[in-house]
C-alpha cells in the first residue's frame, strides 16, 4: 500500500473529526432549548457522536497499524534488496527531475 492510499483515510479522519466538533458545539449551543422533540433529538445526537468518537478512534487505530506495517514490509525489502531498491530510487528521482525540468 502506497501513500497514496493512506492519504484519503487521513482526510477522511480529520474531516469526521472536524464534523464531529461542530456538532457538539451546536448541542452546547442549543443546552437551553426546551421541548420533548428538541430533548429526544439532543439525546439522539450525543449518542450518535458517542458512536462516532468511537468508530473514529477505530478507524485511527487501524490507519496506524497500517501505515506501520506497510513501513515494516519497506524495510525488510529494502534490506532484502538493496541494490533495487537503490534502482527504483534512482529511476523515481530521474523522473521526477525530469517532470520538474519541464515547468
């Protein structure tokens, strides 16, 4: 698994974290709102964030078990076989150097 990979998860991680947020503030903003509908929605919502919280710390977890892995598996590689990867190396910097060159 590439970097490439992980990257959307990330994203995906902040941005639930940043919807998360804005929704305790709006239950903290609407503490002195009355009524049965607005009380059963409130404790629908903070046990929704309550699930949400969970599942996001799952999903960091795993995204860093991952990541982890994945950078175990490149270095036994790498130590496997360090001439290739030094090829590689090289070949992905020649291009690179050559996609800039061309700006």
């Amino acid at each position: 698994m590439t970097d490439n990979t992980l990257q959307p998860k990330d994203k995906l991680v902040a941005d639930l974290k940043v919807v998360v947020a804005d929704a305790e503030e709006l239950l903290a903003a609407t503490a002195q709102s009355t009524g049965e509908k607005v009380a059963e929605l409130r404790e629908r919502l903070q046990e929704n964030l309550r699930n949400a919280r969970h599942r996001l710390a799952d999903a960091e977890a795993a995204i860093r078990e991952r990541t982890r892995e994945v950078a175990r598996a490149t270095d036994h590689y790498v130590h496997e076989h360090p001439w290739k990867a030094i090829g590689v190396a090289a070949g992905i910097g020649l291009l690179v150097g050559m996609l800039i060159g061309r700006r």
